[in-house]
C-alpha cells in the first residue's frame, strides 16, 4: 500500500492497530471506533499522535466531541461505489472544522482522488505501482467545476457570472 499525502509519496509514520486486539501505548497509532470506546480514558491520555479509522457505517458524529485527540481521520471506502466517505469528510471539514489529516482507505481509485481532495482529504491509500504519476494525472483530469466545495475554486457559474 502506498500512501499519497500534499502531492508526495509519504512513509507512514502510524502503525494501524484498528483490526487488533490489543492496542499498542507507544507510537503513532491508528484504532477504530470501538477500540476508542473501550479504551477512551486510557488513549486520551497518550502523549503521541492518534489516528481513527471510521468504518463506511460510523459517521463522524459518533466523534464530534473527541477530534481534539485526533491528528488524523482515515475514512473507509469499502467499495467505490459507496460514497459515503465523501459526505463525511465534508462534514468533518466544513460542519465540524477538522483541520487535521484525512486519509481515504479502502477502495481508493485514481479516478477518485481529485473528487476526494475537493472533499476534504489530504492523504490516500492506493494500490497503484506508479502512485505519484497516477497522482498527477488525476489532478490534471479536470479544469472546471460544477460544484462548490471547501477547496477555493470557483464554479461553472461563479466563472460565468465573473466573465459577463
């Protein structure tokens, strides 16, 4: 798996314990929701860095009163059809001003990346030998946009509201 994060490939510095039993103290880690639950008292209190991972049915409400205590958010797409993620990482940005990594995991398609940078995420996890050259042909496939988003760039009709 490689991690594409700002436009760089990346070496993760998280070790991913969210399928695990027991959580590791030390190190920047990476727990699911449940393993949060379970263990908030203890893990509140850790002096690095912690990552959640949110499955494709937990939404980021279940979080609201936590994201203090995350450096970084990775929202699962289990399939790419299931957009679900693209929904939460807007509320997370936007409603719930997370400022913080999101990283997309899952079935994470180069079709896909620009549509998830525009949405908030920063960070991705792909399988793709070439990841870097996937990276920049995704972000050359469009030019103009129909939707607002977070990022800063205009509209269809913002432009051409701006032109006449």
């Amino acid at each position: 798996m490689t991690l594409l994060k700002n436009g760089k490939i990346e070496k993760d510095s998280y070790v991913d314990c969210s399928g695990k039993e027991d959580v590791a103290t030390a190190g920047q880690i990476i727990i699911s929701y449940k393993q949060w639950v379970a263990s908030r008292d203890l893990l509140s209190k850790k002096n690095d860095r912690i990552g959640i991972k949110l499955l494709s049915h937990e939404k980021p409400d279940l979080i609201a009163t936590d994201l203090e205590y995350f450096s970084l958010i990775a929202l699962e797409f289990p399939s790419f059809a299931d957009g679900r993620a693209y929904s939460y990482a807007r509320l997370l940005r936007d409603h719930y001003g997370y400022s913080g990594e999101l990283r997309a995991v899952g079935d994470v398609l180069l079709e896909q990346l620009h549509f998830m940078q525009r949405v908030g995420f920063d960070a991705f996890e792909v399988e793709n030998d070439d990841a870097l050259e996937a990276w920049k042909t995704a972000l050359s496939d469009l030019s103009v946009w129909y939707q607002t988003t977070g990022d800063g760039r205009s509209s269809v009709m913002q432009l051409r509201h701006k032109i006449d």
